[in-house]
C-alpha cells in the first residue's frame, strides 16, 4: 500500500480535498472527497518540548481540536469508515509539524 500523507487544500462542508501522496520519492496530487459527520473527531498532534506523559523525550501528544479547526495546508491523518463510494471521516487529525 502507498505511503500517504495528506495535505488539505479545502475544508469545505464535505471536506473536498486534494491529498498529496508521497509514493517512492514522487509526489503526486489526487483528489478526494470524505464525509465529515457531527460525529467525526478532530484532534492535533505535537512533539513534546521535554518528556511526553508517555513517557518519551519528543514524544506526539494529541489534543482535541475544535471542529473544522483544519486549513489549508495542514498536513493530516484521516481516520475513515465506509466504502469506496461513500468514505466517512471518523477521525481528523491535523499534524503539527513545528518545533517543540
């Protein structure tokens, strides 16, 4: 399977975005379109400054994110149910990607 990291270049109502995936050192745009539920999870992910409550220097820590707190740009993870023809966002997660 390829590796993908998504990027969101619209955060629209059904979050029509364009994904951008990394696949052997090429990149390539594609377009897809997941349904984003009242019930969809967002959240952020940071490395930690010092220890993580995990207990690893550096570690990503995750917080909730207000809904529809993702712009274009953002680089996330997309948690997803459904099928090929209706995919469903179960969770959003947006990466960020600056310095502890």
């Amino acid at each position: 399977m390829p590796r993908m990291r998504p990027t969101v270049h619209s955060a629209a109502a059904a979050l029509s975005s364009a994904v951008r995936l990394l696949e052997s050192g090429r990149s390539e745009v594609r377009r897809y379109t997941m349904q984003v539920t009242s019930s969809t999870e967002f959240a952020r992910v940071k490395r930690a400054s010092g220890v993580a409550p995990s207990g690893w220097v550096g570690d990503y820590v995750e917080t909730r994110l207000p809904a529809w707190d993702v712009k274009p740009g953002d680089w996330v993870t997309i948690a997803g149910e459904g099928d090929a023809q209706r995919p469903r966002a179960v969770k959003i997660t947006v990466v960020d990607t600056s310095e502890p």
